[in-house]
C-alpha cells in the first residue's frame, strides 16, 4: 500500500512540475532528491539490521 501511495505521490509531483515555471521545477527536483536520499538511508539500515540478525 506505502509503495502505491509514494508511486501516486511521484506521479503527482512530476506531472504538477512539467506545467511550472523553472524555479518551481529546480524546487521540486530538491524535494525529490531529499525524498529518494531518505528511501535509500532506510533501505540501509533494514539491510544493516537484517545483517547483524544472521549468526
């Protein structure tokens, strides 16, 4: 459910930018990279944690 929403959330961020202005479009390019550099830092971690369970 979590993967559809943040698809449908992307969806909407991309699709409101393409009808924005430049300064718009580099505000949103920031906000996506934030979100992506989030995602990957949590994927990490469950990566780290799943590794210290294994004997």
């Amino acid at each position: 459910m979590k993967k559809r929403i943040y698809k449908l959330f992307l969806t909407l961020i991309v699709s409101l930018s393409l009808g924005s202005s430049p300064i718009a479009q580099n505000e949103i390019r920031k906000m996506l990279e934030v979100l992506s550099q989030t995602s990957y830092e949590q994927v990490q971690e469950l990566d780290e944690e799943e590794n210290e369970d294994l004997p």
